[in-house]
C-alpha cells in the first residue's frame, strides 16, 4: 500500500474533518500498534497546513480510555489539537480536563492500525454529507424519550432518556453546529447517541466487546435492570468480560447507547484492538457500553476502587427503535431518503450512489 493511495483520505481527514490551520499547535498522539508510516503522513499533512506539529508515542494498552500518562496530559493543555492516533486518550480525565478546561479540539482516527483504512471510499467521503446525516438522526432522537433495540439473536432492551443527553462526533453542541465536543470527533464519522441513558431494562446479545474480543462461540449476554448490569452469560468471551469487571465498583452501569451512521464504511473487522472503533461507524451497527468512567456518568461516582472503565459492546444489525419508530431496521438507516440529506448529497455527486447502504 502506498502513500500516494492513502493520500487524498488523509487529505481529508486533516483538512476537512479536523480543519487544521496555520499556526495552530497540532500534537499527534499514536500508540505502538498504530500503523507508524500512517502516523508520519498524518503528521506531515498537518505540516502542510501550516501547523505547528509534534508526534507523540504511547505504549498500547488493551483496555481502552485509560489515558496517556501524566506528561501527554500536560502536553494536551498547551495544543490546539490532538490527532488522535490512539484509545488510549478519550474519556480520560487527562484529557477531558484539557478539553473543558483549555480549550483542547479532540479529532480521532477510527482505525489508526490499519494501512488500508484511509484508502477506503469512507475515508474520501464528504464530510459535509456524513454531518447531515447525523444532524438528522440527532434530530430524531432528541424528539423522543425511549430507545428500544432488538436482534435476531435475541436481545430485547429498551432505555429512557433525557432528549438533550444525545450527541455525536460533533453533537455535543447544537448539531447545526461543526464544532467538537467532549466525545472525540472519531473520523471518517459518525455515531449518535445517548451518554447516558436514565434507564436500561432488558437483555442484550453482544458480538463483540471491547478488551476481550469476538464472541466466538456464544454471544455475550448482559441483563439489565435499572440500568445496571445484573449478569454476564456466555462462553469464553463472557467469562474474560466478567474477570475484567470483577471487583471494580459500579462498573456495571450502563453508559451509553450509540449506533452508527456512515453508509460507505467498510464491514470492519470486530477484532481491532482494543476496539472495533471504525465498525461503531458502520451504518446501523450500535454500541451499549458499561462502565463506571465519571464523564458518563448520572452521579458521577465517587466509588471506583481506584479503576475507571469504559467497555463497549457491540449488535450488529439490529433494529433500534426511538418511540416506537425505526431508525435502524435489520441494520439499515431508515431516514436516508430525507430530502435534506439528499439536497446536500446532490452538491457532492449522485445522492443515490452517496446514500446507499453497502
């Protein structure tokens, strides 16, 4: 894979997603099983851009959201930027503490491991396209106030909540707004969803979860009941998911719901360590996660045992309810055919060759 064919994805990653500009401190934050000659193009494409550039490396640590360490920290509150080129810098307090406190812009890449991954069409997709389609679903989440998702393997949940908890790779402001929040903008976008919900009631069937892997034999089940996990069922899968919560207080809680919404992502490996970050982004894949992270939280907590986690489980085609009304329906939007979405779809090329579903 060359560079050249990487180029035009990076290209807009750098210029168009993050909006890299002259002057600004930019740092790049990559941990060792990211893809090194990626992380170079990256950097040198900010470069371009006039930007102020430092790359900075990382040991790689499966257990996602667990922060860089006391020096990135310090780092963060000086830069503009971060190109993040890692899990381990998201949730953590290091970070969010420089995002809500000075002033930091977090852009992520959904896979940073991968060499192929910018050569995608997603990753040359307009950007402009893919935050409409997420204003749209934001719009249509926040108009109610329950969430019900089901799947042929056998998960039935359903949550309340707050209309105004639900955000996306920039909907934590006003989703007519392009600006990032707390949540990192994750490139090639998007995701909606709710952080967290209020209550959580059900059974979820999981293919996949973050730190122990693909279900292989059996899914995951998890049951909830007052929006917190009750149980864990399974093969291998479960019984690695139940050792890495066991003991950590509160870990249990039920986070967060978020389904994808890009319709040009690739079907991505569930195996990407140490989360499948870029199937979030597939259209129609969604993500219950558990955890005990403050920034999630409704308390926020108090007792975490010195541990704080953030785990994401994911449900591939699901159907996903708001109110009652499909949003997702076997794994596939609903509301693609909106004629905003279309009318800003036509100024980038054929809006049914932009919009259809792989």
């Amino acid at each position: 894979m060359r560079a050249t064919d990487r180029a035009p994805g990076i290209r807009n990653y750098v210029q168009n997603w993050a909006e890299v500009k002259e002057g600004e401190e930019v740092i790049v934050v990559a941990d060792s099983y990211a893809n090194e000659q990626m992380v170079e193009e990256v950097a040198a494409e900010a470069r371009a851009q006039g930007a102020n550039v430092v790359v900075s490396w990382i040991d790689f640590n499966p257990i996602q959201a667990q922060g860089g360490g006391p020096i990135i920290d310090e780092a963060l509150k000086a830069a503009d930027k971060i190109l993040r080129m890692t899990f381990a810098t998201s949730h953590d307090r290091g970070t969010q503490k420089a995002i809500m406190e000075h002033g930091l812009e977090m852009y992520s890449v959904a896979n940073p491991h991968d060499p192929e991954f910018f050569v995608q069409e997603a990753a040359r997709y307009p950007v402009e396209v893919v935050l409409e389609i997420e204003k749209k679903a934001l719009e249509i989440a926040r108009s109610g106030n329950e969430i019900r998702v089901t799947c042929d393997k056998g998960t039935d949940v359903t949550a309340t909540y707050n209309p105004e908890d639900w955000g996306g790779d920039f909907g934590t402001v006003p989703a007519d707004e392009k600006r990032p929040g707390t949540y990192p903008a994750t490139f090639p976008g998007a995701i909606a969803g709710v952080l967290p919900p209020q209550e959580t009631e059900g059974v979820v069937c999981y293919d996949a979860f973050s730190g122990v892997g693909v279900a292989e034999d059996e899914p995951i089940k998890l049951t909830f009941e007052d929006n917190f996990c009750t149980g864990i069922e399974g093969g291998a899968a479960a019984n690695e998911l139940r050792d890495i919560v066991e003991g950590v207080p509160n870990a249990g809680f039920c986070e967060e719901f978020m389904f994808g919404l890009h319709p040009k992502v690739r079907n991505a490996p569930l195996d990407q360590k140490p989360i499948p970050n870029e199937a979030e982004r597939r259209y129609g894949n969604i993500h219950i996660a558990i955890g005990n992270m403050r920034c999630f939280s409704m308390y926020p907590f108090e007792e975490t045992g010195g541990t704080e986690l953030h785990l994401d489980g994911f449900v591939l085609d699901p159907t996903i309810e708001i109110d009652g009304e499909p949003v997702v329906e076997d794994g596939k939007l609903t509301f693609l055919d909106d004629p905003q979405i279309r009318e800003v779809a036509a100024k980038h090329g054929n809006p049914d060759e932009l919009l259809r579903q792989k």
